[in-house]
C-alpha cells in the first residue's frame, strides 16, 4: 500500500508500486482530467505537480510518490480560477484542449521559478509540453500572453456553462414545439407528426431534436458534430439562439450519444455550419414564434405587439422571460415544412450574435479539467485494449499470437486478431485487460507474426515518385472544382512540398 497526499487529501491506494502514478489518479481517484498520449514523458499532457513541481505521471511510478503531495489540474483551484487557468480561458488558448491540462501544470511550475518570464524562459519551459495536433500558428505566443496575463492576476470574463451538438436535412419535416417533463422541446418530425399537432413526449423520440428550454429559461442545444478544437458547438448554438433571442448567458451545448436517431454524425470539410445554418436558423426562428405567441396569450396582448430579445418577451410595457412561458404556458404548436420556410430569419445586419466575437463555451471544461473524452467514457463491466497495427495498412494477415509473456499481469484477459470485414483495419491485434495501464504494458510483451504482401516491400521513395507521375499525368487526377474563372485567378505554384508518410505505431 502507498500512501500519500493527493490534491490536499491523505490518500492510500492498493497497485503495485510500479504502477505509474497516471493511473492510479484515474483509475483508483477517478481524477480525469490528467490524460494519456505518448506514455513516454515526451508530450506533457500527463503532468502533476509532486511537491509543486512539473512531474510527468505516466513515467512516475506510484512508489516514487509515497509520502510526497500530488496536486493535479482538478487541485490547482477548487474553482478553477488559479491565475494562469484565468488566463488560459481569458486567451481561449485551448483548442481541442486534450493537452490543456498538462500544459497549465507546466506553466504554473515556469512561474514559479521564473515570475517574470522572458520568451526564451517560456521557450525552454514550455517546449517540453507538445500539443497533440497543431494548435493556433502562435500557440506559444498565446501562451506567453497567458502567462503575463496569470502572472497580473487579470479578472476572468463572466463565461457561460460549457456544452455541445446538430442533425440530419429534415427538408421535408414540420416543426413540432411540445411540453416534456419540466421542459420543452423543440424539433423536426415527420410530416405526419407534424400534421397530427400531437402533444405527445414519445412523438419527438424519433425525430432529430435541436433543442430545448427548461423552467429556468436554460437553452440546451444538441450537437452532432465532433468536438475537434474547432468550437462547433459554440458556432451552431449561436446560430440557434440569434433566431431565437435567446439569452446568450442561458445557452449552453450538450454533444449527443451514438442513438441512429441523430442520422449522420459526420464532422470534416469545414461542412458542419454551412450546411445547418438554414436548418438551424428556422428552428430557432419557429422556437421565437411560439414563445412570442404564448407570451403575448400571457400578457394579454396581441402578438403583433410583442417583441422578443434576451430571452423576454416584451409588449406595451410589460414583460415574461421564456422560462416562466415554459413554466405557465401551454407550449404546443407544430408547423408545416411550408410555414417552416415561410418564417423570415434575420437579414446579417440584424444579427446579435453570429459574427460577434464570444467565450467559446466549451473553453473553461479544458482548463479545469473537468472536460470529457474519449479516454474518460467509462460504463459498467468495461474492459480495455490496445491495438497492435501490423507492418502494413492493407494486407497484412495475423499468422500466430504469442501473449505468453503477457500472462503473468493481473487484470490480462486475453489477446485476439480483429475480424474486419469491412478490410479497414486487417491484421490488427486487439490486447484486453482490465486497466487500460494493464492492457498497454501487456501489449509491449505480446509477440505477433505477421504475413505480408507487396505493400511491406513499398518504400517512402516509391511512393514520391509515384506522386511525381501522377502529378504530370494530363489524364490523372479529378475535377475539383468546375470554373472557368479557377484556372484564371488561382496563383500557379512554383514549388513541389513533400511530406514524409509517418511511421505506423
């Protein structure tokens, strides 16, 4: 047993004393936010502080630790308002955020010794911490602001609750808007709902739903898009809420689960706001109208009279915020795809808040730890595994296993080779234990042999030269894009770039 002193709390664990201490924070603590990448000290995302000082966990081992203090990213401030978090989310440094949390343990070690840094102080500190994907072209630049900035102690902006989500083209589907536990909701259903106007729960369960609003006046827009670092939750809340008049400061974002319902999840080609923007925009719009409609029944007045902003409604002097419309109204109203598209959205000039610069909502969950991944999705009887990628992508096939080496752990369960029909992932091995740490260290002791085709025989100089001819091939390659005025304005390169095709891991 090893005892020791975990974010101000005596603490005794049971792994052996070789464990690295990263997994002992989250799997015996069930501490998340310190996270998992290179597992070999290089990256950074995994640092603590042990004794205050910037240590990488996932080479630590949990012996190391005994008696010591640890504190970790949910110890920094029990309010997640230490000076350099303040200024993490002041600058919005986070993007995708995975390595956020090691990076701001390593900067309040760098101020530490150095209170007044200079670049190349930062430079040589900072280095060390890897962002896991390319981050803003000035992330060290950020950094350095966050830093002179956590170092004057600047007040944090008032920031709105984190969240995430979006959907499917319901181009043919009514607008239905019906009452739901203490809430309402407020989505596309199929034209036969629509037409029905039920006021049924059970009629939105299939359909997409974009949002809702509680009693509170809270909007909770649903995201289907993936997080990457690029904000999409906060750039389609918008969207909703400028139609809506909603109350920025009582929009937050909730990312969906993995239901059929939510049709096609598919993030990429900078495709997610483009092709929403009218689906959400006259969702958000219809939502406005019902609100304004039983607002003014509220009221006792007529609706022509009444103005929505801020999430209130307005008319000759008087006022209701939408949260007590949803409390004491009877929030039933459904529209035809016709009456859909005949609402009028706002023209660009009219609009609040696309265009106008905020507080991504998801930024402050990347600085205090308490953001979800991956990595963090636990459910009951969980078991964990690390792939073994074989010599090649295609056409590799598994030939014998060899886990004897690995059998001695505790908590290995096995070794299998993945059967993928589809042939996107052929030859892999998949290593299961009961830890995710047990499953990563059994999978360096399992043998595979593998056979190989062709493709092994395949050098990074074939490939560039294959490049090459299909480069200056005059039949090769594809419309991209068919414009006459394309080939006129596009600047020629005078240049070839290569990058080197990455090693599988």
């Amino acid at each position: 047993m090893t005892i020791f002193n975990l974010n101000g709390r005596r603490v005794s664990v049971h792994s052996p004393v070789k464990t690295p201490l990263l997994w002992v924070i989250r799997d015996e603590m069930g501490l998340s936010g310190t996270k998992f990448a290179c597992g070999i000290g290089m990256c950074g995302a995994c640092t603590v502080h042990v004794e205050g000082r910037a240590t990488r966990s996932c080479i630590t081992a949990i012996g190391a630790v005994a008696g010591t203090k640890v504190t970790t990213i949910e110890g920094l401030d029990p309010e997640g308002r230490h000076p350099v978090q303040v200024a993490w989310t002041e600058l919005q440094v986070s993007q995708c955020g995975y390595c956020q949390s090691g990076q701001i343990m390593q900067a309040v070690t760098l101020l530490k010794d150095f209170p007044n840094p200079t670049d190349q102080d930062i430079n040589a500190v900072m280095a060390g911490s890897v962002p896991l994907h390319d981050l803003h072209s000035n992330t060290q630049g950020h950094q350095a602001r966050g830093l002179q900035n956590a170092r004057r102690k600047r007040p944090m902006n008032n920031l709105s609750p984190h969240g995430f989500r979006s959907s499917d083209d319901p181009s043919r589907r009514g607008f239905l808007i019906t009452m739901m536990g203490a809430g309402v909701m407020l989505g596309y259903a199929r034209r036969s709902l629509a037409d029905q106007a039920t006021s049924s729960a059970g009629d939105l369960f299939e359909p997409t739903i974009w949002y809702g609003i509680d009693r509170s006046g809270t909007v909770t827009v649903n995201i289907i898009r993936a997080e990457l670092g690029q904000h999409v939750g906060t750039a389609l809340a918008r969207i909703v809420a400028d139609e809506l008049e909603a109350d920025w400061g009582k929009v937050k974002v909730a990312l969906v689960d993995t239901d059929p319902k939510w049709g096609l999840m598919l993030t990429g080609g900078s495709l997610s706001v483009w092709q929403s923007f009218q689906i959400l925009s006259r969702a958000g719009a219809a939502g406005r109208v019902a609100l304004i409609d039983e607002g003014a029944k509220l009221l006792g007045a007529n609706p022509l009279s009444c103005t929505a902003r801020n999430g209130v409604v307005r008319a000759n002097g008087r006022s209701i915020r939408y949260g007590d419309i949803v409390a004491h109204g009877n929030m039933r109203r459904a529209f035809t795809p016709e009456q859909l598209h005949a609402i009028p959205i706002k023209a660009p000039g009219e609009r609040r808040l696309i265009g106008r610069d905020t507080m991504a909502l998801d930024v402050p969950s990347k600085t205090n730890g308490t953001g979800r991944y991956g990595i963090d999705a636990i459910v009951e009887g969980m078991v964990f595994a690390r792939p073994k990628i074989p010599p090649t992508r295609y056409d590799s096939k598994v030939v014998s296993i060899d886990d004897s080496g690995a059998k001695h752990l505790p908590g290995y369960i096995r070794s299998l080779a993945l059967d993928d029909p589809s042939g996107i992932a052929p030859g892999w091995v998949m290593v299961f234990a009961e830890s995710f740490a047990t499953a990563n260290q059994a999978a360096d002791l399992v043998k595979v042999t593998w056979k190989s085709g062709d493709a092994a025989r395949v050098s990074e100089r074939d490939i560039q030269n294959r490049a090459a001819e299909l480069i200056v091939d005059p039949k090769g390659g594809a419309m991209l894009v068919e414009d006459a005025g394309v080939e006129r304005r596009s600047p020629r390169l005078g240049k070839n770039w290569s990058e080197p095709t990455p090693p599988a891991r």
